[in-house]
C-alpha cells in the first residue's frame, strides 16, 4: 500500500493489518507517482490498483483471473468502472 500524502488516518487503518500487507509513504506526487511506487514495491503474480475512494464488487478479482486463465495471450483484464453514489443517512 502506497500512502501518497494522505492527512486523513490511512496510516493508523493500514497498521490494524499488520504483516497482511506492505505499507510505505511518500510525499504526494499524485496517482501516478504513487502507482509508480506500488509496481516497484510488488513481488507477485498479479497487481491490481485499489485507490481510497474505490469499492472492489465482491467477486471483481476472481472473474479477472478467470479471463486472465482462459486465455494465455491475455497480458491484462480491465472492468467497467460505475459511479456510485454513497450517503451517510445524515440529512
């Protein structure tokens, strides 16, 4: 996880998951500066892009890899991004 700046409590949330993932700062540089980061910091097999006002759908990486085993030749798979609305309740 690449922090890029942030001033909100993204360091404290990152730390509640301890060894489960790598965290690392840097001064805010924008998105791709921090995705820049992300690649170089990445020892798997696959790499997907989480930024903070994204939402994964439940089975969004398991249909990716499927396309991605399907077909050899495949180097990449993208989703059809949809804008949601979310509300607090708070009128």
């Amino acid at each position: 996880m690449v922090d890029d700046g942030s001033e909100d409590e993204t360091r404290s949330v990152a730390e509640t998951y301890g060894d489960r993932i790598r965290f690392t700062s840097q001064e805010r540089s924008g998105a791709g500066a921090a995705r820049n980061t992300a690649v170089g910091l990445a020892n798997g097999d696959y790499l997907a892009f989480l930024d903070a006002d994204d939402r994964f759908l439940p089975e969004k990486l398991e249909h990716q890899l499927a396309a991605l085993h399907a077909d050899p030749d495949l180097d990449m798979v993208f989703g059809q991004p949809e804008r949601m609305r979310l509300t607090t309740g708070v009128t």
